[in-house]
C-alpha cells in the first residue's frame, strides 16, 4: 500500500513538472509569433505552478517574462519597464544562487538595452511636455546603469520642469551625496579645408591632426554642475516653503560659488521674507559691490524692491540700471509702473472721502498728486520711446496712463501710433 502511495505521488510530480514545462514552451512560443496576449495569459498560467519548478526552470520562466514586458514596454507600455526590470533580475539573482548560469549573461544584456529604451521613451516625454513621466524614466535609468550619473542629473531637470519639487530635490539631494561634478572634456580641432572647428573624440581628433587635415588641437574642460546643484537644492527649499533648510541650503551653495550674484539676491530675497531686512540690505551691497555695473543686476534688485513694497528702493535700482543700459526696456516699463502705482495707492484714499468742504479740498489735493505721479511715469516712457520707438509694450502703457489721466490728445495718438 505505501508503494502505491509513493507511486501516485512520484506521478503527480512529474504531471505538475511536465505542465510547467508546457506553459513555459507556450509563452517561449507565443514571444517568438510576436502575440503579447498569449505571452501575458502564459506567464499567469506558469507563474501559479512556479512554486514547486526548479531553478533552471525558474531562472528560464524569469527570463522570458522579462522578454515579454521588455517588448511591451519597447511598444509603448510605460508601465511595462519595472515588471521587466525585476523579472531579469530575479532571473540573474536565481541563477547566482544555484550556480549554474544559463541566462544571465543574455539578462545583464537586456537590462542594458532596457537602460536605451527608458532613455529614448523619457526623450519622447519631454518632446511632449510630460516633464515628470521623462524624469521617472530616467531616474530608471539611472538606477539601471549607476555610472551613468547624467540620467539622474536630467531626471532632476524634468521634475523642475515639471514643477514636482520634491522629486527634484530627492534627485538633486542624491547628486550631491555622490558628488556629481557633469563637467566634461571637449576635443576640439580646426577643419583645415573648411576654417570650422569641430568637436570629436580625443583618437578621432589625434588622428586627424596626424593626417595634417586639421590643426589647431585643444582641449577644453565644461563648468562644473554642483554649483548649479546645490544653488537649486536652495531654490527648491525655497519654493517649499522649507525656510530653515533653504537657509542651510544657500550657506552650501554660497561656499560653493561666492560669487554667484543670482544666489546672493535669492538669499537676501528669503532673508526679507523672514523680517531680517539689515541681512537684506547687506547681501544687496555685496551683490552690487561684486558687478556695479552689471545692468541686470540693478533691475534685479528693483524687481525685488518692487515685489517687497520698497518703492524708492525699487526705483534707486532702476534709474541704476538705466544709466548703465539707457535701452533697458523692461527697466523702463517697471520705472514707469513704480510712479503709476504709487498714484493708484491714492485713489482708496480719495474714494473714502465725503463731500464735506474740507474733503472735497482734500479730494483735489490727493488728485493732483495722483495725476502728478501719472504724470511722471508717462515722462519715463515718452524719454523710453525716444530710444525704442515702435516697442509696443511702452506704447500700451503709455497709452494707458494718458487715458487714466484724461489726456485725450495724447491717449489718441498713442492709439494711432499703435495702430488702433
């Protein structure tokens, strides 16, 4: 009796091992006619049989379930790319485990290849504007191949652009643990036939200045990224609302590049958020100390004035900046817009006032001085047009302000002059 037993249990062995083995041939057969559907439906049929399998078959069944959403994910099937992934690792791992290697080699291969398509999908993401899918694929890809730092670098890119901070600071966070420098050495040598310089591998360009068809061989090493690393770690903090650490933050990225003018009117920017404003208008003076004749610089600083409410501030910076670049249109604009607000602050002041005679005084007083104002910023856009004739955004403005002030004369022909 008990050798019927072993026997019958010997026979439901071999029948579990004999339909493994069928549904793996089936899903080896279906992956070869290109049928994804069959493929799908095989792996689910073998996988429930999988437990009692042995390791060759396992690593075989892994394998080919790698093939399978490797394919999908070729196609298209983004979701398809981590199902792949960890069916050839598990594959490799199984085969490392028993020691016998029948499919690793072919795995590490197709992981490589894997590394290729997450690249070439997140290209196509970006070119589409999906900023984060991009970024989770080359992040991917960068966990596939570890000494590609590259990928990480413009998964942290994408999610800036695809204005997932946190993402970005995870990213960014993990380039500077492990150091990221992205600077590069260029070849470069001068074409001699065409006088252009052209960038080439190192052999290429020694090769081709051996064969005396170019001259001219230099080497030319790219800025290094972790300034821009970290000064985004900062901006990124920032952004979140994460003060404490925005503030740790551009401590680093000041050590990193002292001398970094956007980073220094960054950080003043928080520290007037935080109420310190002394440390604001110190880093204000460094900035300026650092490039006092840097036009941008000035309207910088006038655009920060300006958003703060430090309109005389604000307007110092402009009329700086103009006196470096008398065309600096936007310095222009702004200029005008400081006086134009500022008579705009008036007019709550005289809607609130009664009809009494010592209002109605007061109500021409506030008026004067509202349209003297106006007045004013039509005076730095009619100087602005004497340098940029034609520019529309002053015209608008212009146009705008003579219409708030009644001044038909001038409101129509700013219209004329616009084309209206």
């Amino acid at each position: 009796m008990k050798t019927k037993i072993l026997i019958l249990a010997a026979m439901s062995y071999t029948m579990v091992g004999f339909s493994q083995k069928s549904e793996i041939k089936a899903l080896d057969k279906a992956l070869k006619s290109g049928n994804m559907a069959e493929a799908k439906s095989a792996i689910q049929s073998a996988e429930a049989l999988l437990g009692s399998a042995d390791e060759k078959m396992k690593a075989q069944f892994y394998f080919l379930k790698g093939e399978t959403y490797g394919q999908l994910a070729k196609k298209g099937d983004a979701s398809a790319f981590d199902t792949a992934i960890n069916a050839y690792r598990e594959a490799i791992s199984i085969e490392k485990e028993s020691g016998k290697v029948s499919y690793t080699g072919e795995a590490r291969q197709k992981l490589t290849a894997l590394t290729g398509d997450l690249v070439n999908a997140a290209v196509k993401d970006n070119e589409d504007e999906k900023f984060i899918e991009g970024a989770e694929k080359l992040y991917k890809a960068y966990n596939l191949s570890r000494k590609d730092t590259v990928y990480l670098y413009y998964a942290a890119s994408g999610a800036v652009n695809g204005k997932d901070y946190e993402k970005a600071l995870k990213y960014y966070n993990e380039l500077k643990k492990i150091g990221y420098d992205g600077s590069e050495i260029k070849y470069t040598a001068v074409n001699i036939e065409t006088g252009e310089t052209e960038e080439m591998s190192e052999q290429q360009r020694d090769l081709m200045v051996k064969s005396k068809t170019y001259k001219d061989p230099k080497e030319e090493k790219s800025p290094s990224k972790s300034s821009e690393i970290v000064k985004n770690i900062a901006l990124i903090y920032t952004q979140l609302g994460q003060d404490d650490k925005a503030l740790e933050a551009y401590k680093d990225a000041r050590a990193d590049d002292p001398n970094d003018v956007n980073l220094i009117l960054n950080e003043a920017n928080l520290y007037f958020k935080l109420g310190d404003k002394d440390k604001f208008k110190s880093l204000m003076a460094e900035a300026t100390a650092l490039q006092p004749d840097n036009a941008d610089l000035f309207y910088n600083i006038g655009v920060v004035n300006m958003e703060q409410g430090n309109i005389e501030e604000a307007r110092k910076a402009y009329y700086r900046a103009l006196e470096i670049n008398p065309g600096y249109v936007n310095a222009q604009l702004n200029l005008s817009t400081t006086y134009v607000n500022e008579g705009n602050g008036l007019i709550d002041s005289m809607n609130s006032l009664t009809n009494s005679r010592a209002d109605i005084a007061k109500y021409d007083v506030l008026k004067e001085q509202k349209d003297d104002l106006f007045r004013r910023g039509a005076s730095v856009l009619e100087d602005a047009l004497k340098l940029n004739p034609g520019n529309q955004g002053i015209l608008e403005q212009l146009k705008n302000i003579y219409g708030a002030l009644g001044d038909n004369d001038n409101f129509m022909r700013l219209k004329k002059l616009i084309g209206e």
